[in-house]
C-alpha cells in the first residue's frame, strides 16, 4: 500500500495507490481508508493519477522525534563517540515541508546541510513498547531530510534551533507499508551528484529499539513521525540547489534551495 496526500480547492484528500501507481481508494481520513479502503470516486481518481492536487506531506504527525548519530560512520565524520543509547531529538511540525517544495535557507545561518534519513510513520498509539512488538505499531515508512544549520548546532551544542526552522523537515513523498527496512538503501545527490549511500541496515540501534526506547520516554501517536538518523556524506545545501533523497521500494523526495528573502 501506497499513501499519499493532496489538496484540492480547501479540501484534502489521502489516496491509497498500488505499486503501479494506480489509486485504489480516497478519503479525507486517513484512518478512514485504512480501514474501509476509502472512496472508489473514479473521476476524481483519474484526476489524482494524473497530477491533479497540490502534494501535501503524507501525515499529519503530531511531533517527529529524530535520532542524532545512528550511524557509525556519520558519528565518526562528526568527530563524536557512538552513542550508549539512542540520542532523541524533537523538530517541530512547522518545520514540514513536502516533496517538491522549497527549502528556505535562514539568514541567521552560513552552513546549512543536508541529512537523509528513513523515516518510520506510526500507525497505532504507542507507549512502553518491547522491541519485539514493535512491528504491531507501524504504519510504514517515508523518508525526511533532517536539514540542519550546522553552524547554530555546533556553536550552541543543542538541537532545537539549528534544526527548527520552518522548511527544514522535508517529508514524503508518500508512506509505503509492508517493507522490510533492514533490505532498503539510501541515497542522497545534491544536483546529481551522490553524496550519500548507505544500507538502511546498518544503524546503531534499530528501528525495534528505537521505538521501545522513545516510547519509553513519550506517547507514540497514529502519524508521528520517527526519522532514524543520517548516514555519512552530509553537506553544505547552497542557493539554487536540487535534493532528492531516494530510498529503495519507497521513491525520491526532491526538493529545491532558495536564500531567504531576508537577507
């Protein structure tokens, strides 16, 4: 299953499409097409198929928790320790953006970069999880860019501002169930050239562990949103830009870089 999520005019629909790209069934709620498999509205169906509707991101989380230096390479690069435990982080939903649209680069900031990451969408609400269960409580998985202004992060050694502002959670472009993430790679290009490759499979923790660890700490939600970490690779974004992060089985999120108007 395929979920994806679009606006028409002030309404918004999530689509549910085969592997094909055939839509199989609309509604305007998500738990409502998961469990009746929505709308069979063929016109507007036909309509979807072909690139009618604006692209929203695939959920509405209401928050997405971030694991910081889940790759053994991408700790290194960093010049710090493998963690002990998952190192969790919050960004805020004003930060979504969705595939295709623009990343403002902040005038506060002289060192934006890229981090692509697998993202794990929750389907049912989760807390004090075991790791062996884990699997009962996920909807499917997406992809996120955790961009980050590096230069904040590194001068203030916190998370929240230097990953905070609006556009630097790019997420989509839809939600697919039913995938084994230890078999799906990543791959990041800036303008076509690769700058990130990695096997989902080689993080840290896992995504079971990472799901007890934070359910442990917060209530887990139906679309929050758990972005797993970066591999090695990450880079400086610039002005006129291209990124497209794309990870096997699920697609590419593209995205486009601007300068704010601010500066």
């Amino acid at each position: 299953m395929i979920l994806s999520r679009r606006r028409v005019g002030e309404n918004i629909f999530f689509l549910n499409s085969n592997s094909e790209g055939k839509i199989q069934g609309i509604s305007q709620s998500l738990p409502m097409l998961l469990s009746t498999g929505g709308l069979g509205a063929h016109n507007l169906m036909e309509k979807f198929e072909k690139g009618h509707g604006e692209t929203l991101t695939p959920c509405t989380p209401s928050k997405i928790v971030c694991v910081g230096l889940n790759y053994r390479l991408h700790a290194e690069e960093s010049g710090k320790p493998l963690p002990e435990v998952p190192l969790i982080f919050l960004k805020p939903t004003s930060a979504l953006l969705p595939h295709k649209g623009t990343i403002v680069l902040p005038p506060q900031s002289s060192e934006v970069h890229f981090e692509g990451e697998l993202a794990v969408v929750m389907g049912k609400e989760a807390k004090n999880i075991k790791a062996a269960d884990a699997h009962d409580y996920i909807l499917g998985y997406t992809i996120m860019n955790d961009v980050t202004a590096r230069d904040i992060q590194r001068r203030e050694k916190l998370y929240t501002r230097s990953k905070g502002f609006d556009t630097f959670a790019p997420l989509g472009p839809s939600i697919v169930t039913g995938l084994d993430p230890d078999s799906l790679t990543l791959e990041t290009s800036i303008n076509g050239i690769v700058k990130q490759k990695t096997r989902c499979d080689d993080m840290i923790f896992g995504i079971p562990r990472l799901i007890e660890f934070i359910s442990q700490v917060m209530t887990l939600y139906p679309q929050d949103v758990i972005s797993t970490g970066t591999p090695s690779g990450v880079g400086p974004l610039s002005p006129n830009d291209t990124v497209t992060i794309t990870i096997s089985s699920i697609g590419t999120l593209e995205n486009h870089v601007i300068a704010s108007s601010a500066e």
